[in-house]
C-alpha cells in the first residue's frame, strides 16, 4: 500500500500527483481540439506544447527518479533536482489550468448530479443548486444572488432577479476544477461545499457560535472568524456523514499535488482551520459512528510527513505560531465540537454506516475488471448451493423461484463506489506509479490508460446504480 521509507513515499506520491496533473489536463486539451472551433487552436496548441516539455522532462530524469522511487541513494543535488522540476510542473499547471477559462466551458458529468443527489436526497433536489466547472484549482460554494450583489454592473444592467418568478435566492452554486471533470474519486469535495449551503440554510455556525460566544474567552473582532472555522468543519462533517472516511481525501490530494510550490506548512487563516485539525475532527466525527478511517490512511500519512518536512524548515517563530494555532483550534472546538456533531447527525440526509464500508470492501474486489454498480442480497456461493440441493431432489416451482430471488442485487450507493475506487487508488498507486519509471525513457501510456479506465469503470458504475435505483424504486410489480 505504502512505503516504510515516509520521505520516500512523500516524493513517490508527488512525482505521481505531477504525472496525473499533466495526463489530466492533456486529456481536456486533446478533448478541446477534437470539438473546439478553429479560432481556439492556437491556444490549445500552446498549451499541448508546454504539457509536452513537462513530460520530457520527466523522461529525461528518468533515471534520477527511477533510482530514487528504488531506494538507491541518491545526492542532495539530484533530489533538489527531482524537487526543482516538480516545482516547474506544478506551477505551469496551475498557471495553464487557470488559463483555461479561455477555452469554451464544459458542463460537469451527469454522474456528479447522480451523486450529489444520492447523498443528500430532498436537501438537494429542494435546493436546486447547480454544479459548474471553475479554472480556479480549487472548488467552491456560493449563492447566485450575492455574486450579483458584490458586482456592480450585473446589477446596474440586470432587472431585480428577486421579481422573477422561479428565482429561489438561497440556489447555491458549486464549483468544481476543470481538471476533476473526468475524475470521480475528487467529487467528495462537492459534499463538503454543498454542506455549506446546508450551514447557511440552518444558520448552524452562527447560532453555535452565539449560543457558546460567552463561553470563549476570545476578543470580540474574532467572532467572525469562529463562525467561518464552524462552517468550515460543519462542512467537513456533512461530508463525512454522507461519504465516509473518503471525505477528506480529495483535500488532501489537492494539497500535496500544490506542495511543491509551497513554502511552509498548512496554518489555520481567518477563513479555515489547519487541515490537519480538521482531518482530526472528521476522525472522531466518523468514530462516534463506528466508522474505522485505518484502510484510508495513506494519503493522511504523506500528507503528514510532507507537514514535517515543511515544519523542519521553519524558524522558532514560525513553530511557536503553529503550536499557537493548534492550542487555539483546540481550545475553541473543544468546547464547540459536541455541538457542531449534533447539527450534523439531525440533517436528513444519507447515512454512511460501517456496513456500508464493508460493502464498499466487497466491491473493490471487482475492481479494475468490471462496473461496480451493484452487490447480491445474499452470499452467492451459498445461494448456489441451495439452487444445486433443490436440482437434486424433487423439489416445488416456490421453492426453486424463492432460492432464484436471492440471486437479485441491490444498487450500491454513491458513496459506496466512490469509496471503492478510493480503495483500489490507495492499494495500487505507489506499484503503477513506480512502473511509469521502470523503463528507460519513461512512458506514461499505461498509467494514463488505466486512469482513463478507472475513470469511466466509476462513472459507468454510478450510472447504472442510479438506474437500477430508479427501476428499483418505480417498479409496477
């Protein structure tokens, strides 16, 4: 799953993150220039060109990172080196994948919608928020009306949208990266913001914070950024609720695939807790639900050591302000968590439970073979059994329709696919990622093809899921 080598599986993890980053965006350009008008090719050229020049790079320290990902000691130069060219990936991506909002924009997946809706039922659908695809690596959650608001000429050239009859001014928006369109296993980030616009819907931050303001003994100016930090792990939760220990998962992704180009550690701001802390939170969150995280560590684990390492780096002053943050976040969610677990747990929403972590289990073995859209209500091999004993004896039409029914499968739950690929992601990242580099110059097809693979295997699974739930349910008999 891993390596017992922390450092060395922190820089498996970011060459893999650079490679993943770079085939991503590469397959939106070849998707672009295949239906894009004539007037965007030169764009779309430029930036080929360039996801071209990263790849050779990489190919030309082949040997270098092959040596590293072996084990074999290498010289501080040769990983400042490996470091250096990382540092140029990922800063060219952010800069292209920010550029591409000059390109005509996609709609999301259908399957996004499947999920969204799976997870949170009447509270989305009433809701009626819309999911869209943003240049900005990141994702968001905002309403309709107060982009309108805070820009001066929408509202200048715009009638009142508050007379127009279907106007509903709590429609949130969310936002989702270009790069992620394809890529299911990052949309367990649309139900951590979609938990936003639960938490302003409820007014849950707020109403914490006023009901317990007078038990912190914090200056007055910091009530704002109490609230925030309360939306912020609201959110976290709402997630875990509904997904599971994959909640957090596409976060900390995101931020190890940027770790190159960043400086020093993850800190609480006046808008988020530290990640850190707010992984922690979702852990006991997730434990007071019987909900066991050990099979998803991985990716917390390098995230964790990409943290050290940062930290090492760091003079007296920057480790005191960090020990300062956490006492704080501490300090404050120690009293405020009982609360915000609560405002979680009343929401009616879906429910992912340890049985549904066992089923994710379960269909995880099917993958990368086949859709995994379904799991049988009972035990196959004693279902055949039973089906083989009836053969063997005279036995009744009932009988023989009553052991086939229990041959019939249920639709798997959103949640439960996606926490399946995660599985099959964390089991088998580190062996594909060393096998782009087992060869001499390095050759990213096969990666790139079982990306693609996983990719469409997921959004085939949700898909089916989603019908076999809609037969399921409006079935005449």
């Amino acid at each position: 799953m891993g390596t017992s080598d922390p450092a060395r599986g922190l820089l498996l993890h970011l060459i893999g993150e650079a490679v993943e980053k770079l085939l991503r965006v590469g397959r939106i350009l070849d998707r672009q220039n295949k239906t894009c008008e004539p007037e965007y090719r030169g764009v779309i050229d430029t930036f080929q060109a360039a996801i071209s020049q990263f790849k050779k790079l990489l190919q030309d320290n082949t040997r270098v990172i092959q040596e590293t990902l072996q084990g074999t000691k290498i010289e501080d130069f040769q990983r400042v080196a490996i470091l250096t060219v990382l540092q140029n990936i990922v800063r060219s991506f952010y800069r292209i994948h920010e550029l591409l909002v000059f390109l005509p924009r996609e709609a999301v997946e259908r399957e996004v919608l499947f999920v969204l809706e799976d997870c949170f039922g009447d509270e989305w659908r009433s809701r009626k928020a819309s999911v869209i695809l943003t240049s900005l690596y990141n994702a968001f959650e905002y309403r309709f009306i107060d982009v309108i608001k805070k820009v001066d000429v929408l509202e200048e050239k715009l009638p009142d949208i508050s007379k127009i009859q279907s106007f509903n001014p709590e429609s949130s928006i969310l936002e989702l990266a270009i790069v992620d369109r394809d890529n299911p296993l990052s949309w367990p980030i649309l139900a951590h913001e979609f938990g936003h616009s639960l938490n302003r819907a409820y007014g849950v931050s707020t109403r914490i914070h006023g009901e317990q303001v007078k038990d912190l003994a914090l200056p007055a100016n910091f009530g704002p950024i109490v609230i925030s930090w309360i939306s912020e792990i609201f959110a976290d939760l709402v997630a875990g609720r509904v997904m599971g220990p994959i909640a957090m998962l596409p976060l900390f992704s995101m931020e190890i695939g940027l770790s190159p180009i960043l400086k020093g550690p993850s800190g609480a701001t006046v808008t988020h807790p530290a990640t850190a802390f707010r992984a922690r939170m979702l852990r006991d969150y997730l434990k007071t639900r019987d909900l066991d995280t050990k099979a998803f560590e991985y990716l917390p684990d390098i995230y964790d050591e990409d943290q050290k390492q940062k930290l090492e780096l760091l003079g007296t002053r920057g480790k005191i302000t960090q020990r300062t943050e956490a006492s704080l976040l501490e300090y404050v969610f120690n009293r405020l968590g009982p609360d915000i677990f609560s405002s979680v747990n009343q929401l009616k929403v879906a429910d992912f439970s340890a049985a549904s972590l066992q089923r994710a289990m379960r269909l995880q073995e099917k993958l990368p073979k086949i859709p995994i859209s379904s799991l049988p209500v009972s035990e196959q091999d004693n279902v055949r059994e039973r089906i083989v004993e009836l053969k063997n004896r005279q036995s009744t039409r009932d009988e023989v329709y009553e052991a086939l029914s229990e041959l019939e499968e249920v639709p798997a739950t959103s949640a439960e696919i996606l926490t399946a690929g995660w599985l099959h992601k964390i089991n088998s990242y580190p062996k594909n990622v060393e096998s782009i580099f087992s060869i001499a110059p390095a050759s990213f097809d096969d990666y790139f093809d079982d990306l693609v693979h996983l990719d469409g295997l997921l959004l085939k699974s949700l898909e089916l899921s989603s019908v076999q739930g809609y037969l399921k349910k409006h079935a005449a008999f």
